[in-house]
C-alpha cells in the first residue's frame, strides 16, 4: 500500500458516496487508476465494505452507553456460548473481548433511560454466564469515531 492507496482510503472513508472521478481529483490520479487501485483494495479486503454513517439523533436515539460484563467463567464454551447469544441482539451496537476488570464491553444505544431500561430488562439479563454488569452512560463524545488512521506500517502522522 502506497501514498496514493492510503489517501484513496482516507477519502472513501470521508465520504464513500464521492464519484471515484472526486476521489481521482482529490488524490491526483486518473480515474481508471483510481477505480483499479479501489477495486485491488476491494479484492485485498482492506476496503471491508460501505455503508451510510447515519445521525442516531435524527432516529431518535439520545443515549450511548458502555457495558462491562464479566462472566461466571472464562472457559471456551463459556465464551462461545455469551459470544453467539450477543449476536442475536441488534440492540447491541458492539462487543469486545478485553483484558482487565471486565471480560467484555459493549456499545448500546438508546432512545433515553427508559428504553434503555427496556434494552437492560429483555436483553443484556438474558445474556448468558453474566457474572456482573456495569453500565457507564456517555455524557457526550468528545472525538466520535470517523474511521481508522492510514498512515502505513509504523509511520507516524505527517
């Protein structure tokens, strides 16, 4: 990956909707150099997908909150088990498996404390092997999340 396919990157995840003409232009390429470089990272997995980056406000949802869960147990079956029940809630916008305290944290979105008792009541208390769990309630996002840095292996930003 060059300069050229890591600025191609850092377009489309500005803004996947651009016709490649745009991100040419931007990037300084020709457009049927563009659409090959895309289609290479396309095919090397690097671009995973595209999707539309949607205002939760503008669908009435107020509320981000992470949960820590920690499990009765950490053996496999028990998180294979935790693992696929989390996958059949679209209530729960990610999961991670981490070190430290908790075995897992999760992002949760709500409409406000009361639907977010509603996600607390008919889908994180059903969750499997749950231990404890500990909700912590965004006051804002200082830095949301706009995609991942592309600077190359071991460069630092310019």
């Amino acid at each position: 990956m060059d300069s050229f396919d890591r600025q191609i990157l850092l377009e489309l995840q500005r803004d996947s909707s651009q016709p490649i003409s745009e991100i040419a232009e931007r990037v300084n390429l020709s457009l049927s150099a563009c659409h090959r470089r895309i289609k290479l990272l396309e095919d090397a997995a690097v671009i995973d997908g595209y999707m539309a980056r949607l205002d939760k406000r503008s669908l009435g949802l107020e509320v981000d909150v992470f949960v820590e869960i920690s499990l009765t147990s950490q053996s496999q079956e028990t998180l294979d088990f935790f693992e696929k029940a989390v996958m059949t809630y679209d209530e729960i916008l990610e999961c991670h498996l981490t070190t430290g305290n908790a075995d897992y944290i999760m992002r949760v979105t709500a409409s406000d404390v009361r639907d977010y008792d509603r996600i607390h009541r008919n889908c994180l208390a059903k969750l499997p092997h749950v231990a404890s769990m500990r909700s912590i309630f965004a006051l804002r996002a200082i830095k949301p999340w706009k995609g991942y840095p592309v600077f190359g292996n071991y460069q630092k930003a310019p």
